[in-house]
C-alpha cells in the first residue's frame, strides 16, 4: 500500500489553520489573556492534527 501525500491540501489547511491562529490570538490579547510561547505555532500543530 502506498501513501500518496498531497502536499497543495497540506498547504491550504496550513494557511487556513494560519489565518484562524492570528485572529484567535488577537481575541485572546483583546480579553487581557496571555498567549504561550510554543516551540511550534498553533497553526502547525492544529494543521498536521486535520491533515
């Protein structure tokens, strides 16, 4: 069997998960919460997990 990885889809989901990333940090520093520091961002992590 052989995995075939779509590297475009992987791409999208990435600039997707992106773009929903910075407005989400924008809400929570506008609601006076501190954001982590995070090895890798937010938008990596939730775009491997959907891929």
């Amino acid at each position: 069997m052989y995995l075939i990885l779509n590297t475009t889809k992987l791409i999208e989901i990435y600039i997707t998960c992106d773009d929903f990333a910075k407005k989400f940090e924008q809400y929570q520093l506008s609601q006076g919460q501190v954001v982590p520091q995070e090895k890798m961002s937010c938008s990596e992590i939730m775009a491997i997990v959907i891929y």
